[in-house]
C-alpha cells in the first residue's frame, strides 16, 4: 500500500492544504465545547458574569469592605474603584439608579488575592440567615452593631474565614460571582440583559467557528478527493500502458478478467482509501490527541476514558485478525465473476445454440453466491462494530455523568465543564474508532494494491534494446534464420530450425495441419513472441536490435479472428494509419472486397460499428480487417488465416487484387492458410508439419516432392484440381 502514495506526489501542494485545513478544521471543532461550557457556566449558572471580582458595587458594600480588610489592602480597593452613574458589565454600560463603583480598566493585577474574601464575608453577613441566627430583622441593624463594636466584625471574620477555608477555588469565585449577581441588581443593573448580551456574543463566536469549521471540512473533502482521483487516475494510466506493453506471455499470466478487475475495482478500492486517509485518518489522530490533552485537564474523569479506549483497541483487533483473510479472498472471488460473466456474454449464441442456458445460469449462481456470502459475512462484521460503539459512549456518558454530578456537588466541577469533557471523551473515542476501522479497511485495500503493483512491477519479456538501431529505410529481405520457439515454461519446442527468406514484392504462404505452428511462426515477425533460438532479420538488421515501434509501423497485420472496435468503419480503418487520405481508405476498401457491402450502408464509411463488431457479418469483419492494415501502406503485410471467412469467389477476388497492389508496392505478403487453393499461386509455400518444415516450393515443386503437401491437397482438391 506505501506504494500507491508515490502516486500522490505530484499532487504535493493539494496535500499539504488539506493537512492545513484539517488541522484548521480540527482546532476549531475542539473549541466549539469550551464555548459551549462557558455559555452554560457563566450564561446560564451566573448570568452572563465572568470575572472573579465584582465588577460593580454600591458605595455602601464600598463602606463595609473597610471592617474587613487592612487600611491599606481597602486603600488599593478604592484606587481600583471609580465612582459613576453607570457600570460596565461584558462591555456595555448600564446605567445604575445610584452612584456605584465601577472597577478600573487598569486596577491593581492583586486585587483579586485583597477582595475576594472580604467582599463575600460582607455579601455573606447581610444575608437573611446570619441575621436570623443574631436574632436582627435587617442588615442596617447588624451594620450599626458593627460600628459601634467593630470587635463584632472581627468575630464574625473568624467564623466567616472557617467557612470559607472549606470552599474550593471554583466554589469560592461562584460564591463571588452569585454575590455580584444580587449587587448588580441592588443597583439596578438589568442582569437579563447581561446574561442575554453574555450568551448572544458567546453563541455568535460559536456559530463563526462552526461555519469556519465547515468550510474547511468542505476544502479538505474536496481537495481530498480531488487528489485521491488524481492519483487513480494516473494509477489506472500507469496500469494500462504496462498491459500495452505485455507480451502474450505475460497476458498468459495474468488473465483478461483479473486485468479488468485490477484496473477497475482494485484501483477503486485505493482511491478510496487515499481519500479517507488524506481526510479522515489525517483528521482523527489530531482530533484524538488533542482532544486527549484536552481531558487530562479533568483527572478524575480521565481513567473512564482509558477503560473505553483499549476496549476500543481490543475489539478492533479482534475485527482486523477475522477479517484480514477475508478480504483476501474477496478480490479473488470478485475476479472469479468477472470471468464467468464475460465468458458468458462473449459465449451467449454457444450457449443458446446448446440450450445451456440453465447451467451457466447455476455457474453464475455460484459465482454470484459465493461473493454475496462472503460480502455478506463482512458486512455484518463490520455492522456490529457501529452498535457497539454506540452503546459503549452511551455508558461513558452515563458514567461521566455520575461521577461528574459528585464532583459538581463537591464543588470541583461545573457543569459546563463536565458537558464540554463528554464531548472530548465522545471525540477521542470517534477518533480511535475511526483509525481502527482504517486499519481494518486496509489489508483490502493492500490487496488490492499488491495486485496492482503485481501488474506495474511484471518484467517484460519482450523488450526494446537499450542502444536502438534502425531499420533500412526501404523495404528488404526478412531471413528467418533457423528459428526455434518454445513456450516459457515448456519442455518442447514449438518450432524447431526453420529457416527461410522473403524478398519484397513475394508472397510466402504457410501451411499445416493444426497445432503445426504457423500462427506462432508469424507472430514471431512483430515480436509478439522473441525466438528462443535464431534470429529473424529485416535485411541485415535482428529485429530484436529494433524498437518495437519502429518494427510493427513496418507491418500491417490481419489477425486470424477479426477484431474491430466501437465507433464507425472510418474510425475503424484509420486505426491502421489516422493521417490517411480519402484515396488510401477507398483504395484498402477496394483492394480488401469490401467496398461492395459498405457503399450499400446508409451512411457509407460514417456506419457505426459495434463493439466487437457484432452488427457485421463474420466475413464483412474479416474484410474491415484487412482493409485496415491496407490502409497503413506498410512493407510487410501478415495474414494469420484471416481468408477462412471469406467465400470461394470474394477469396479469388481479394487475392487477384492482391496481387495487383503488391506488384505496385513491392511489398512482402506472408499468409498462413487453411486452404490450398488461397496460396497455389504465392512465390513460396512453406509446409509445417509438427514445428519443422516439411518442405519449401511452389505449389508444383511441392505437389511433386512433399508427402505432407500432397496429403493435405488431396484432401481438398479433385482429381482435376490436382492434376493442374
């Protein structure tokens, strides 16, 4: 799988902007929750106020604060002070229904450690319960009590500094802030509007970083899938150039089902996973640590989330080690039905014409059950890990909860503190969940990969020298110079010591009985297989020191089985030569008896053509494939059997036309037959007979000393033929 990331190299500058923007995207979703725990700790619990210290106060809490602090400690309390008709809450000036001290922009930084406990002893004194434990009916009471004894002050200090010595720091600011509240609206400070300012400020901050959120998952999920398009694209580019350069050894390897299935699925299966790890893996490993160091802030809540992440680990590597094996065999079974099902289509009037239709249907069946029973099995497998998860957050949360709501009522926790670790504990574990689904997901796409690269990394068999010379610039004499040929892999030679030449302007046809080895012979020429032994030269030159550009733009060939592609006959013809003029494709048309059913299509050359050719006859597609090597103009023309389609008079009319090109060309025509009568009149017969010549001539010389020429052309010819 590191592999395919080379892939995504030229697409450098688009990765590093989706790191940025997940990175980007991730710091602002972590600080969603401590916005969101601020709108319900300061929002809601305190109305809208933050600071540790009173904002605001009357001038008689002012006068109190002196019974309960040191000259000079209410000396710097006072400079911190300013006495005015408004206070300043959040920002906003609100206009009081007396003069009260508004706090300085640049009050002393220790003026939290003097009044914090001073102003809540005094806020505490005044409430109705100390009053009605000192048996007063108001404050002013206790306050004149106060004044006249300021011993009483001291004495209530004491108590009051034992009961706050109990407070933690979260429950002695909220004491603080609970005070302000009741001192704001002594004043008449409308705290609705406070807290109302505090939590639309809050929330449009919140809603800013959500849409800024959003728009960088946006950015990274589509310059993820851009890229991870971009190197498929090129991938499946890299993987059909290498299937072009296969020699049919290599073809033999690899099966045309499984090369589709490598090109299409395979390829599919990774760009899908080069998305989900430029977006998501880049994204949950950011997400989980920070959101990690995010809970350490809470310690007592922290080991519920080391508990949920190796039950995590552990059932993800239960998943991966079951399923790895699987996905291996996924492939293999996905291949399996490409197989049977293109064999089918391609053998659909074989199978009607023996009324098999329910066996290949059974074949299907099995091929198609054994995948929806393996796909089946995983998906159920990776279905349960969804419920799991589910139901394991649901326990943290409850567990959370609880242990949260103890630490809330001891005063170590507020509760937006513990909503905002809920959603750091959900993130962490999200996070974890998806790398460990990523790892389950890439030993298939690692397979799909290894196949991939099992493709790009084939050694070709055939290939071009690494010093190239060329060919001469003119036609010349192509030498087979005992020539043996064996399979990779077989223990016999295919074809053993043939020798012989062809001058241009000569015809050599070929002739044996089957499994005699003329088709290999010929495709020995364009180097669709090297010789084992030998050599074949084009004039003096081996075509082994060659390109095999520059070798096949030499040859026109027909193949023994007619292909033509989708497209129309025109698109079909100027496959062998695009720059063709009008004259050389009428001409091919001519030549190749194939003008006579083409002008009678409505639309003359500009007829669409199937794929595969199937809206033409087999001979009219044997026709269009001679026509199209025609068209090229080349020095050699190779047909492999490709008159066996043809009827006794088209035969003798495309061979008589034939003749007559090549007389005008000079160029060289070897011909592999099945019937005597289409090569009787070439320059040299070569009879094949199990690898080996049999015998070289004419049909004369041949008929008069070749046992195995005359075997065959007896029988195929009358006595009269014969005795021509």
């Amino acid at each position: 799988m590191l592999k395919a990331f080379r892939y995504l190299k030229p697409f450098w500058l688009s990765v590093v902007a989706v790191v940025a923007l997940v990175f980007g995207q991730v710091q602002l979703e972590l600080a969603l929750p401590d916005y969101m725990s601020n709108i319900v700790t300061y929002g809601i619990q305190y109305n809208g106020i933050t600071e540790n210290i009173p904002e605001a106060m009357s001038q008689k809490t002012m006068d109190h604060l002196a019974y309960f602090m040191s000259d000079q400690d209410y000396k710097t309390v006072q400079q911190a002070y300013q006495l005015s008709d408004t206070a300043s809450l959040q920002g906003k000036d609100y206009v009081t229904s007396t003069q009260v001290y508004t706090l300085n922009k640049d009050a002393d930084e220790n003026l939290q450690a003097i009044l914090v406990k001073p102003y809540l002893i005094t806020t505490m004194i005044s409430s109705d319960e100390v009053l009605k434990s000192m048996h007063l009916k108001s404050s002013d009471a206790l306050w004149q009590m106060i004044q006249t004894d300021p011993s009483i002050a001291d004495t209530i200090a004491e108590q009051a500094e034992q009961q706050i010595s109990a407070f933690t720091e979260d429950n002695l600011y909220g004491s603080v802030r609970m005070a302000a509240i009741a001192e704001y609206q002594a004043v008449g400070i409308d705290i609705e509007q406070v807290q109302n300012s505090y939590i639309f400020k809050e929330g449009l901050i919140m809603l800013a970083i959500a849409l800024a959120g959003s728009l960088c998952a946006i950015g990274a999920a589509y310059l993820s899938a851009r890229t991870a398009t971009g190197a498929a694209r090129n991938m499946r580019k890299d993987v059909f150039e290498k299937v072009e350069s296969f020699s049919s050894t290599e073809f033999s390897h690899f099966s045309t089902a499984s090369l589709i299935t490598r090109t299409t699925n395979d390829i599919q299966q990774v760009q899908n996973v080069l998305t989900m790890i430029l977006r998501i893996v880049l994204f949950a490993p950011m997400m989980g640590l920070t959101s990690l160091f995010k809970v350490m802030r809470y310690p007592e809540l922290a080991g519920i989330l080391g508990w949920s992440v190796a039950f995590i680990i552990a059932m993800m590597v239960i998943v991966f080690v079951v399923a790895m094996p699987k996905f291996k065999i996924a492939q293999k079974l996905v291949d399996n039905l490409n197989l049977v099902t293109r064999e089918q289509l391609e053998g659909m009037p074989v199978i009607r014409a023996f009324n098999n239709e329910s066996m290949e249907e059974k074949r299907f069946d099995q091929a198609n059950t054994d995948i929806t029973k393996l796909n089946i099995f995983l998906n159920r497998l990776m279905v349960i890990v969804s419920p799991v998860m589910t139901l394991m957050m649901s326990c943290v949360t409850i567990a959370i909860i609880w242990i949260g709501a103890s630490s809330i009522d001891l005063g170590t926790m507020q509760i937006g503190d513990m909503m905002a670790f809920i959603q750091y504990t959900s993130h962490v574990l999200i996070s974890f969940m998806i790398v460990s689904m990523i790892f389950i997901m890439l030993p298939r796409s690692s397979v799909s990969a290894n196949r991939i690269f099992e493709v790009l990394n084939t050694e070709v068999r055939i290939k071009d020298p690494a010093n190239p010379v060329h060919l001469p610039s003119g036609n010349a004499v192509i030498t087979f110079d005992h020539v043996s040929f064996a399979y990779p892999g077989a223990q016999q030679n295919v074809l053993e010591d043939i020798s012989f030449t062809a001058a241009p302007g000569e015809t050599v046809a070929f002739i044996g009985s089957t499994g005699s080895g003329k088709s290999t012979l010929i495709n020995l020429l364009p180097r669709f297989f090297d010789v084992t032994e030998g050599s074949i030269r084009f004039g003096d030159v081996d075509i082994r020191d060659v390109t095999q550009h520059e070798l096949r733009d030499r040859i026109g060939y027909i193949p023994q089985k007619g292909v033509l592609f989708s497209g129309t006959i025109e698109s079909n013809l100027r496959y062998g030569d695009e720059h063709a003029d009008q004259d050389a494709i009428e001409n091919a048309l001519v030549v190749s008896q194939a003008k006579e059913f083409v002008s009678t299509m409505d639309k003359g050359i500009a007829s669409p053509i199937a794929q595969g050719g199937t809206n033409v006859s087999g001979g009219q597609k044997q026709r269009l494939s001679i026509a199209r090597a025609l068209v090229r103009k080349a020095d050699v023309y190779i047909f492999d059997d490709t008159f066996s389609a043809l009827d006794y008079k088209t035969d003798a009319s495309l061979r008589q036309a034939l003749h007559e090109m090549i007389e005008k060309t000079h160029a060289t025509v070897l011909i592999v037959a099945q019937r005597i009568s289409t090569i009787r009149n070439a320059d040299r017969i070569v009879v094949l007979d199990e690898g080996k010549i049999a015998g070289i001539g004419t049909h004369e010389e041949l008929m008069k000393g070749c046992a195995v020429y005359q075997e065959i052309a007896r029988s195929q010819l009358n006595q009269e033929e014969l005795a021509k």
